[in-house]
C-alpha cells in the first residue's frame, strides 16, 4: 500500500465551499452528532476559495453529508458531485471544458482533482486507445468512498458541457472494498 503524505492532509477552499454551504443549508439537522470538533469549527468558518484547509475536517463534512442527507446512495453523491462541478466549471474552473477535445478537458480535470482534492497521491494514468483511459488512485482511507462518486458526477458534467461527446465513467476496483487500488475506467465517443 502507498502510505498517504502530509501534503494531503490539505484541500483547496474551492473544493470546501459547497460541502460547508450544504451543512449550513440542512440547519434542522443536528450536525454536531455527526462531525468531530474539528469538522464543526470548519463550518463555523467564512471558506476562501484560494485558502488551503485540512483534509481530516472537510473528509468528516463529506462522509456526513453522505450517510446523512445521500443515506449512502452512490447515486445520490454522483448527482452532487454533478451539480457542484457544473458550478465550479462556470466559476473557477471555466477552462477545464475544451470544446471538442474531451481528452484534453479530461486531462485538465484530473490536473485539478490531483492538485486541489487529492494533493500529494499518486495517479497513474494510461491511455488505452483513442478513446479510452484507465486511472489508477493509490488511496489507503476507507473513508475516502463518496469522493469518488462526486468525482463520477464531475465526469457526467463534464460530459453535459461538451455537446457531441458522451463520457462514460465507471469505478471498476475500489478500495474500500479491499482492492490494493482504486480504478476508474472512463471512455468517450
């Protein structure tokens, strides 16, 4: 197992702001049943978009969000992985959709995600075929689990922001279910 660095122990603010606007949405649930300390004083915090925060609190938000208000639907957490990404490809992240060109668009994306999210794992990617990319994740936390349908939902976005192209992503090993590694297998026409 690849043993997790330091460096991802932080996430960029732009990846927090909707788990922190979602927590601060559902005020008639009693989040502080479900979130460490340390998770509550994140989302008592203004989130800054270029400000790095702990992996640790931001994983708790997520992993609460996800059995809480997505009940541990895989589906539920692709929908707002779907819907948090359309946001931020409006936003911040405006040039991640290159018209026409999804391997590039694909590219930028995993540069974002690696960067911002998972800062400090190791990816490997390979290209099989024109059309076709096999993504390993090296991750050793269980809890880790609902990040990768958002990831599936920042997949379907991005698919819905290029006309003509239709991307398919799957989660074909998974970790938390004692794979050595995560796999994601992601093809385009």
């Amino acid at each position: 197992m690849v043993r997790q660095s330091e460096e991802r122990r932080v996430i960029k603010g732009t990846m927090v702001i909707d788990v922190v606007k979602t927590i601060k949405g559902f005020r008639d649930i009693n989040w502080n049943q479900f979130l460490s300390p340390q998770a509550q004083e994140l989302f008592s915090q203004k989130i800054l978009p270029s400000n790095w925060y702990p992996f640790e609190p931001v994983l708790s938000c997520i992993t609460a969000i996800y059995k809480i208000l997505g009940k541990g639907d895989p589906g539920a957490a692709r929908a707002w992985g779907k819907i948090n990404s359309k946001r931020l490809f409006e936003t911040t992240y405006k040039n991640v959709v290159a018209p026409g060109a999804p391997l590039r668009s694909l590219e930028k994306l995993a540069l974002i995600i690696s960067t911002n999210f998972f800062h400090g794992m190791k990816f490997e990617v390979e290209q099989r075929g024109g059309q076709h990319l096999h993504v390993e994740v090296h991750d050793d936390d269980p809890r880790t689990e609902p990040v990768y349908y958002f990831i599936l939902g920042w997949l379907d976005a991005l698919s819905e922001s290029m006309p003509g192209v239709n991307i398919k992503a799957e989660i074909v090993k998974k970790h938390w279910q004692g794979d050595p590694v995560t796999v994601l297998d992601i093809r385009w026409e």
